[in-house]
C-alpha cells in the first residue's frame, strides 16, 4: 500500500482534514526521514521509526476522539433509526393486513352459517305447522294452546343469531327468546279470551236414524251469543235409554242396540241441545 493510499485511510478512520494530518505528522524534530532508505537503515533506526510511527497514531487517535466520530459514520448512524423504523413500519402494516383478511373471512363464514340454519329454521316452522293441522284431531295434547305455542316457536332454535351485549342483555335480546316469548303471551291471551266467553247455546250435529248393531256418531260445539264456537269447551253426551241406543259421552260415538226411538243430548257448561235418533231397521240418510 502506497504512503498516499495509507495517509486517506488514517484520515478517513480519524475523522481528520488535511490541516489536522499534518499537523499530527508535522514534528522534524522528533523524526527525520532524510538519509533513509530501504537497504541502509539499521534494525535500531527501523524501530525507532516504528516507535514513533505508533506514538504519532496514539496522537491521531487521541485528537480524533475528542473531536467526535467522522461525519461520514455520523450520517450512516443516524440514517440506522430511520431504516429500522421504515423496517418495522412495513412489517406491521403486513400484520395488520393479514389480520384484516383473517377476520373478514371468518366473518363471512359465520354470516353463510347464519344464512343456512336460516332456511333450515324457515322450512321446520313451515312443516311444523302443517303438522299441527293435521294432527290436532287426532292428539288431544295439540290442542293446548301452550302446547301448540312451543312447538311453533321451536324452529326458532335453530337460528344462529349475533350476540346483542353480554350476560342478561343478550338473553333478554336473543329473537329465539322473544319469538318464544311472544308466541307463549300470545297463548296465555288468547286462552284468557276464549275461556271468558260464555256459552249461549249448542249445536248438536249427528244422524236421525242408525240400524240395530249399527254406530255412527254425534258432534256437539258451544256456541256464544254470536253463534261462534268456544273453543276448549268441554261437551258431554247422554242418551234417553241407553238399552235402544248407547252414546260415549265424550266421544259422542252412538251405538244401535235395539229398534226405538231415543233423544241424544248435549251439554256444555249447563247448556243443553238435544236431538231425536231413531233405531230402526230402515236407515233414512
């Protein structure tokens, strides 16, 4: 390596100008390089040119630290916060990304749920409630109000709805709740009404003749001051002489045991309608 390429290395590493060098290498009267040379010097004059090479360093050193880092390694040091800065800034606006992308797709996932169990809830009430026609004849226990009132909200349980608040703010605003609410309240009204109105009359439906050893059977509904049947009365039947005809007295189902003629009877709440049945061999329809 060349004096010249040594001399900018040690200025560059000092943080020195050019004054400054030569300033700390400016000293004749300590070191005198005139009458030296490569093959005439002598081992005590090379050390004691390396002696003061090393002390003229320590010098350069010493200037350099009290003057502060190079200006050159103050830039790239102060431009180090910044670039990892920038770093860390890219880095969090990818999490954040990522983030953003993994709730919207859950959030679409629980909304398609909610969609599903939707339509299922929807075609369950459909189903439901046709069944309920269907069947009201035949299960006694359909024709509770309260009864018919569950099995008509209990589609809603198959929804999937948002959660509204915590604790009994979303119990009190779960639509399951107060769609089973409603449809309970609804029932409780409606058996209030029905078990007010009072029965005025009765209409008693059923054949005039049957054969001996011949059923058929009777209907009987009460009925209010407007003609309108009141629903969850109670109707009972009798017959003149049960030996010509016999009558179920809640089913109203009539029997023929003999020819004769006999009056059906039906009461509901102390409101009483009979009819004229005849046992005979001839059947008049």
């Amino acid at each position: 390596m060349s004096d010249i390429t040594f001399d900018e290395l040690e200025m560059d590493e000092f943080g020195l100008n050019g004054d400054a060098y030569e300033d700390a290498y400016d000293d004749d009267s300590a070191f005198d390089m005139e009458g030296y040379d490569d093959e005439s010097t002598s081992a005590a004059q090379r050390r004691q040119r390396a002696q003061e090479l090393a002390r003229r360093r320590r010098i350069l050193r010493a200037k350099a630290m009290r003057r502060g880092p190079s200006p050159t390694r103050a830039l790239e040091a102060s431009k180090l916060p910044v670039a990892r800065a920038a770093v860390a800034a890219v880095r969090s606006v990818g999490l954040e990304s990522k983030i953003q992308d993994d709730m919207l797709r859950s959030s679409i996932e629980a909304q398609n749920r909610r969609m599903a169990r939707s339509e299922l809830a929807t075609v369950a009430g459909v189903v439901g409630s046709q069944a309920q026609i269907a069947l009201q004849n035949r299960i006694t226990e359909l024709q509770n109000p309260y009864v018919r009132a569950i099995l008509a909200s209990a589609p809603l349980f198959l929804l999937s709805p948002r959660k509204r608040g915590t604790g009994a703010t979303s119990f009190l605003t779960d639509p399951r709740f107060i769609g089973t609410a409603a449809a309970l309240a609804l029932a409780f009204a409606g058996d209030r009404l029905n078990k007010s109105a009072s029965v005025k009359k009765v209409r008693l439906l059923g054949p005039s003749t049957i054969a001996p050893a011949g059923a058929s059977a009777f209907r009987g509904d009460g009925l209010d001051s407007g003609g309108v049947p009141v629903p969850g009365k109670t109707v009972l039947f009798t017959s003149s002489d049960p030996a010509i005809a016999q009558i179920d007295p809640t089913t109203g189902v009539v029997r023929g045991l003999a020819k004769g003629d006999v009056f059906i009877t039906a009461t509901v709440e102390g409101v009483t309608e009979t009819v004229f049945l005849q046992v005979a061999e001839k059947v008049v329809k």
